[in-house]
C-alpha cells in the first residue's frame, strides 16, 4: 500500500553526515497491555489485528483516524516490571549513598541506562543519542554545517568515512570509504561512543583537526581545516556522444524536485543515453528513495521492508516517472549506502538499467528516530530490514555492480574516470 511510505521519521540513513521528568517515571508510564484495535481499513496491517502485541512505533494508517500507537506491547505486568527494576533502583541508591564524588549527574546517569540498554540488544544501529547529538546527527539533512564534509558510520568500533562530500575538505585531504578514525588530535578514540566521537570532528569554520586515519594496515595523521559546508544535492552535463550525466549526492527534502528539474533539461535535449552517479551517496529518507527510483522505474516493486514477524510491507514505483524508457548506467562504490543502494538494488533487479564499478557499502537495516519527550535527546531504533525486488539482503554485503571497474588513486591523480569511461561506453554500444 504505497500510503505506507508516508511514516514519518522512517530514515534509512547509516551515513551521519558530519554537519555539523525522572527515569522511575519513564517506566511506570511506558507501559500499557496490548490494545484492542478496529477494522477500519480492510487494506492496513495495523487495522487487521485485533491485538498489536508488537508496538510499531510511530507507525499509523492514514487512512483512519487512530492516532500512531506509541507504546503498545506484550511484555511484564507492572508488578513483574517493579521486580525486574529492583537491582536497578539497588544501584541507583547505592550510587547516591556511596560513591566517592557526590553529587553524582542523575541525568548523565540516566542517560547512561539507556544507551546500556539498547547496546545490550547487540545491534549497532540501535542506540541512544544525547540532545546535542540527536541535533547533530539529523542535521545531515538540514542542507548546511560547520566541519570537515564527510558521511560517516558511527556505529561500529570506530568512526567510520562512508564518503567524502564533493568539493570538501575531507575530500581535498584524501580521505576514503572505510577509513578508521582511530584517534582526534592525538587522542585516542578507543571505546569512546561513535556519536562522542562525530561531536569531537565537529567545529567551527576555519578551526583545524587531526584525525588518525587507519587505512587496512596503513596508520597516518590527516590534518583537516573545517568549513562551512553546504550538502551537495544534484550536479547534472551533457557529456560528449550526446549522454546525459546526473550526480545525485544525498536523499534530503529537496533531493526529488532538483532531480526532476535536471531529468527535465536533460532529456529536452534528447540524450542517447543516461548515467546515474550514485557514487559516494551515503542515503537519506526512504520516500526521497521510492521516489528517485519511481523516476527510473513506471511501476511495480521497488523494495520490500521486513519485520522481525516476518511480515514485509511492499513498496512499488510511483506513477510518471521522466526517464524510464532511456537507456540507463548507474555508477555506485564503496561510498554508496542505504538509500542509494535501494534505488540501485531495483534498478539491478528489474532489469532497467546496468550497474557499473565497485561493491556497495552494504546498509540493509532501517531505523526508526524517534525524539524524546522534554527535550532529552532521541533514539534510533532498528525496526526492519529492506530487501531488494527479487529478495536480497543488502545488509553486510552490498551490491555487486554488472561490470566490476575500479577507480584507482592513481586515476584520480591523472584525472581519469574509468568508472564513467565504462559507463559511456556500454551506452554508446548499445545505441549503435
């Protein structure tokens, strides 16, 4: 049911870009017995069960007028819960009664239990971002930051470069997909939070930083200038041959019109053939995603989300997309992650167009972010897998392009695009 695509805060997004009451009460009033819910919309998941026993956070039909179910799920009675928090409640006396330096920050210590909690479930997407952070982390969609202009991965031992933005300093300074940092002005970032970390990258326009970069078994100093940078959305040419060429570097609000202003100029001018430059694109909403692809593809499955029921929303192609006839390359790398390789994966599996250089990064979870109430920071929730049209996970793997062809340092310093060169290539062929 293509309404579903609507959820609001639904971002798939791995790549953070570097742009810059009590908890006793928490738990009392978070919890509520499975609801009992109608039938108003034979076509809904939610609306067909009588019992929601698994709460989808801030999911709703909008088709109905039952508002998103916040906090429905099966689980302890609220006796069972006082039991399971009493070791809690233990320590949390213990703490104000014997530790060393008092007072002790409560809300540092709240914030704590949480982040504990959601690291315990074992998955790296799912965790808890203080106030500054959340801000941070959503600001890779607002368009405009003050830093060093990279995707990144906090999710895993290390921060992580996804990719350099266009035209930044990360860029200028050399970094790649799959740098470490392993250590900020020669501070080592060992056990220290992804999002602690991102704070640290962080700075004002003009202030420089050190990152240590750990590249396979290479381990090197790259100092950065930060700088206002502004998020590079669309670049679009026609190239020689009669190809048109379109860049698509991120999956914001305005990413959709500015695509469909390019796709309109382009194809005025009667191109032979299209070029996708997904390279180094490190994601973004989910609707931005259905609607590229919906660009490229008239109809049918784009995309499959799973739950951990096992049931999976199906999401299709919007109707009057611009390019679907024209022959089409869609360029993807390392750095091309979560939304990009959505619009890349059923691309690939429908067979619309050809996929040309590296593996993808391989992000095939989606997260729900959610805000905290007063203002105390967010979440962001694992809360399905996506799958391509013919069933793959990408998750872990990536995309694995039709034509394999790397795009070496020593290319880039002699000013060849073999990746590009492949791509106008198999267009030309095929218009001959």
């Amino acid at each position: 049911m293509q309404s579903k695509i609507l959820r609001t805060c639904l971002i798939i997004v791995i790549a953070v870009a570097l742009l810059g009451g009590s908890f006793a009460a928490g738990v009392g009033t978070g919890y509520l017995l499975p609801q009992t819910l109608g039938d108003n919309d034979p076509d809904c998941p939610v609306c067909q069960q009588e019992t929601l026993e698994v709460c989808p956070t801030q999911i709703s039909c909008p088709d109905c007028e039952r508002p998103p179910c916040t906090c429905t799920f099966e689980g302890n009675s609220p006796s069972e819960l006082e039991d399971l928090f009493k070791p809690f409640w233990e320590v949390w006396g213990i703490v104000h009664q014997d530790y060393v330096d008092q007072p002790v920050d409560e809300v540092e210590m709240m914030r704590g239990a949480i982040s504990g909690m959601l690291e315990s479930l074992g998955d790296k997407h799912t965790s808890y971002m203080s106030p500054e952070e959340f801000e941070q982390a959503n600001a890779s969609l607002d368009g405009e930051y003050e830093g060093i202009g990279a995707w990144v991965d906090i999710t895993g031992e290390y921060v992580e470069i996804v990719s350099p933005m266009k035209g930044s300093p990360a860029e200028a300074a050399g970094l790649k997909p799959k740098d470490a940092v392993i250590a900020i002005n020669g501070e080592d970032m060992t056990g220290i939070p992804g999002d602690l970390v991102l704070k640290r990258i962080l700075g004002p326009a003009g202030t420089e930083v050190t990152l240590t970069i750990q590249r396979g078994d290479e381990v090197f100093d790259v100092s950065i200038v930060r700088a206002h940078i502004v998020v590079p959305t669309v670049d679009y040419e026609m190239l020689e041959g009669d190809i048109a060429y379109v860049a698509l570097y991120t999956f914001n609000e305005v990413s959709t019109p500015q695509l469909r202003d390019a796709l309109e100029d382009l194809l005025a001018q009667n191109p032979k053939g299209l070029i996708l430059d997904l390279r180094s694109n490190g994601g973004g909403y989910l609707v931005t995603a259905i609607e590229v692809v919906s660009e490229f593809i008239s109809d049918g499955v784009v995309m499959y989300e799973e739950y951990g029921d096992g049931y999976r929303d199906t999401y299709e192609a919007f109707p009057g997309g611009s390019a679907t006839k024209i022959p089409l390359v869609v360029l993807v790398n390392g750095g091309t992650a979560s939304a990009s390789e959505i619009t890349a994966g059923a691309i690939q599996d429908r067979g619309r167009g050809i996929l040309v250089g590296e593996t993808t990064y391989g992000k095939g979870t989606v997260q729900n972010w959610i805000t905290l109430q007063d203002e105390q920071g967010g979440v962001r929730v694992t809360i399905a897998r996506w799958l391509t049209p013919n069933g793959n996970q990408i998750g872990d793997i990536g995309l694995t392009p039709d034509y394999i062809v790397e795009y070496t340092e020593e290319d880039f310093d002699a000013g060849i695009d073999p990746q590009l060169e492949k791509a106008i290539e198999l267009l030309l062929e095929g218009t001959n």
